[in-house]
C-alpha cells in the first residue's frame, strides 16, 4: 500500500481571488506583514499498489484528467511508501 499526496496550486499570473481575500483579512487582523497569499488545495489517496512507478504514472493521469485543470493548475505528487 501506498499514500500519494497532490498539491495542486494557481499557475504564477493566474489571479488568485481567494488568496486576495485570506490576504485582506489577515491585515484586517493586523497581520500586515503578509505580502501575498495563494491558496490551492490537497488530495491525498491510498493506493493499492507498492510499485512506484506505475503509482506516479496512475497519479499524474488523474491529475491530468481529473484532480487539475492543467490550464491554470500545477501540481506535485509526492509517493509515500
């Protein structure tokens, strides 16, 4: 068995709405030392496989066709064994 965990996340020049508004109320809160904010998400799936390879290779085809919009989304995969 094998934990893979994604981290999907704005491309650089995509405008990050959320990230304005997380960045608005921690100033709000006197947090003014917080130049800007991005907010993206994580998956995290079990897999039931031990085979690394085929894992990263499973992983990325669902991100590509599934947990990112590849248009304005990076993502990381990271393997845990």
């Amino acid at each position: 068995m094998m934990k893979a965990i994604v981290n999907v996340s704005l491309k650089a020049g995509v405008l990050d709405s959320q990230g304005k508004a997380v960045q608005h109320a921690l100033s709000s809160l006197h947090f003014g030392d917080v130049s800007d904010v991005r907010v993206g998400k994580q998956i995290i799936l079990k897999l039931n496989t031990t085979d690394k390879e085929k894992a990263k290779a499973d992983v990325t085809k669902m991100c590509e066709e599934l947990l990112a919009n590849t248009v304005i989304e990076d993502y990381e995969i990271e393997l845990i064994s």
